[in-house]
C-alpha cells in the first residue's frame, strides 16, 4: 500500500515535533499513533510501509517501553502508543573485534544502531512456541531488545564452545569478558 499525501504530512509532522522540546517539560499523551513495527523490523503507519530510512531512525531514537511492556514513541512534545510485533529492532550483522579470549561481539540493528553483547546488553535466548527452536535477541537499550536475525545467530552459533556453567554443560559465545550460553547440551541416551 502507498503511503497517502495526508499521511506522509502527519509523519512529517510527527518527526518535527520530535526536534521541538514543550515549555515546561509536559508531554501531551495522544493516545494511539497508528504506527506499528512488524517482526521483520519493517515501520507502518495506518497499514502503509515508511520507506524513508532516516525517519524510520529518526523515530527508532524515540522509542521507549514502559513497565507493562507497552511501546510508546515519545517526544519532548507528546508521546503515543505504537505497536510493535515483537521487538522493535533486528540485529542484522555481528562484528568480532579481538578474535580470542578477550573478544567482543558488535552487532548493528536494522535502524544502525550499534551494541556489544556485555553485562548491561545481554543475549536472552527464548523459544518459538510452535517449532520449540531458539529465538535469540540482545539488550540494545532500555528495555527495547532486538531479535537476532537467523543468518547473524548462525555467525554467533559458529562461534560458540562447551563451558561449565552451574554444573551442566552450556553452549555459547565469550564476549567482553563474559559467557552467553545459546544452551545447555543434554546427556547423549
């Protein structure tokens, strides 16, 4: 679906309020943006696709997640809720800088934001209720986490190694100086 002139002005108008602080500090609480953010990392507004990458960042920078793990785009000006499928952000590539004991595992999301897998950005491995498979995701900040893109979770797969972790045999990837398990391995019978 194309996006429509009327839609693409309250976007426009959505990303200039987010350059303009309010008096006071007090944001407006506008209730639902009608913007939701698929699975795949892809931005909608009302149904139609935002093809314009610097404001799809624009608003990433924007994004927070409450305690009842309710999205919200907020501004210095107003906030709205969004919908987010399932997280907000992809990691599509990963980075090993330092190659060894000390390494370090740099991915880049979807919106070219930067994160280390380290103690304040953890990996969470969940699984997919259906198949039972390991989705992995990464902390990137604040509560907002990305899912690791199958091919990039491959890369940390290729990567990973045996460890003793409280007593059972994990499987998973050194970075910053800390151990991620992928899994626990289970007895062979």
């Amino acid at each position: 679906m194309v996006m429509d002139k009327a839609s693409s002005l309250a976007l426009e108008r959505l990303a200039a309020d987010a350059a303009r602080p309010l008096a006071g500090g007090v944001r407006r609480d506008c209730g639902d943006f009608g913007i939701r953010i698929g699975r795949d990392g892809s931005w909608f507004y009302r149904g139609s696709a935002i093809h314009r990458m610097a404001l799809v960042r624009l608003f990433s920078r924007a994004l927070e997640r409450d305690a009842n793990g309710q999205y919200w785009l907020a501004t210095p000006a107003e906030r709205g809720r969004i919908a987010v499928d399932d997280v907000p952000f992809v990691a599509v590539s990963l980075e090993v800088a330092n190659p060894g004991a000390q390494q370090r595992l740099i991915f880049r999301t979807n919106v070219d934001e930067i994160v280390t897998l380290d103690a304040v950005h953890p990996l969470r491995i969940a699984e997919e209720r259906m198949t039972r498979t390991p989705v992995p995701y990464i902390l990137v900040r604040d509560g907002l986490e990305a899912r690791i893109a199958r091919p990039v979770f491959y890369e940390l797969v290729d990567l990973s190694g045996e460890e003793q972790v409280e007593g059972e045999t994990a499987y998973g990837v050194w970075s910053s100086a800390k151990f991620f398990p992928l899994g626990r391995l289970r007895p062979a019978g």
